[in-house]
C-alpha cells in the first residue's frame, strides 16, 4: 500500500452486503468465522475484492457469534492464538483457491480493543498473523496501544487506524455503540471527519464499518475525500 491514507472496510458479516462497498475500499477486512462469516461468504468476499482490485484482509474475534464478537471472551494467550490464527488460516485456505493473498489482520470487535490493552493478548495476535499469514503481513490497529508495540517487537509492519463512522472520546478510544452520538451515519459528517483524521497525519488508514447504516455513501464520501487528499 502507498503512502496515502487508504481506507478499510469491514465486510463479509451480512447476507445482503452491498458489492459497492468493495468498489469503495483499499482494504476489505473480511469476517472469517469467528462473529460472522463462513466458507460460502468468504469465497464471495475474495471474489468481490479479485473483481475490484481491492486488498484482502482477516478479520477475526473472539470465537462469539452469538455476540457478533462484541462480548469480552476469556481465553488464555495460547487460546487466543489457536483460534486467531484457525480463522485467519480459514479464510488464507479460500484465498489460494482463487489465486488471492490475505495481505492484512485486524481484530474485529471486543478483541480489538481488548487486545490493546492487554500485552498478552496482543502478542497472542501478532503471532498468530505471523504463523498463519507470514512474516509480511501488516497488521491495522490503533495509533497507540499493546497492539502497535506488539507489531514492533516482532518487527511487523503496523497502519495506525482511525474511524471514520464512529465517534471517539479525548483519549482516543471509541464511543460505545450503546451511547447516544457513537455512529456518524450522515455522510457529509463522516466525510468532514475524515478530512480532519487525514490532515492530522496519525493515521495510514481509515475505517468504515460495512454494517453501519448508509455505509455505501459513507464510504463513497470518504473515498473521495481521501483520493482528492492524494491528488486522485
């Protein structure tokens, strides 16, 4: 990936996910099994993003589908490998299939922010990456945390994330999606606070979630505010 600010979207959790998200995205980060996801929707997933030239990317969480991967799950470092790196073998096994590579991580949910906080679990993650997807992935995350400091430890390439569809508080963290304000759903807001996140240069990507309401023409307005930032 180049130097700009590229976005990522999370995919492959709905049965009516629009294909226009993938025309939209740098990276799809693709559920694989563990809060959505199966074999068939996968193999759709990687097909959309071979038919767009978009970047494939894992998504995995906590084993919760029940929860959609939003409930702390407690799992020992060595569990949370095994089941990080069985989801992310998974969908790396429907990639070669199609002659595609899985060339991003990024925790899904709870496990992403437990992860940052928690140095064991994100040296249980970076691991995991490494062992199923190689020495070469890049791993997406927040700008600062265990997750960033894990990467570097292992020398694995890192892109500090911001969210373009969601609301943060001072310390960085994101608004809980029970409180009133969490979602930015009008398109010209999320555009608007994408320009900011670019102009702050902390961040390699931005993040629009496939399952927020109006996300097509959220990601359509954050696209076009992050080519015009690279002069495309």
């Amino acid at each position: 990936m180049s130097a700009r600010v590229w976005l990522n979207v999370d995919l492959g959790e709905l049965p009516d996910e629009p294909e226009a998200l993938y025309e939209c995205a740098h990276v799809a980060n693709v559920a694989c099994g563990g809060h959505a996801g199966d074999d068939a929707s996968m193999r759709q997933a990687v097909d959309l993003c071979l038919r767009w030239g978009v970047e494939l990317g894992a998504h995995p969480s906590y084993p919760d589908r029940e929860g959609f991967g939003r409930r702390h799950v407690a799992l020992a470092p060595r569990a949370l490998c095994e089941t990080v790196k069985e989801q992310c073998l998974r969908l790396a096994g429907v990639a070669a299939g199609r002659r595609a590579r899985v060339a991003y991580l990024k925790p899904h949910g709870a496990l992403y922010h437990d992860a940052n906080a928690d140095p064991a679990a994100a040296d249980a993650i970076v691991r995991a990456a490494s062992e199923a997807l190689g020495p070469t992935v890049t791993l997406i995350g927040p700008p600062r945390g265990a997750l960033a400091e894990a990467a570097a430890k292992a020398a694995i390439a890192y892109a500090r994330e911001g969210f373009a569809d969601r609301a943060t508080r001072s310390d960085g963290t994101l608004v809980p999606r029970t409180e009133p304000g969490a979602l930015v759903t009008d398109p010209a807001k999320a555009a608007a606070r994408a320009a900011d996140l670019v102009a702050g240069r902390a961040f390699e990507s931005l993040c629009v979630h496939g399952d927020t309401p109006g996300a097509v023409a959220i990601a359509r307005a954050v696209r076009r505010v992050l080519d015009s930032a690279a002069g495309g």
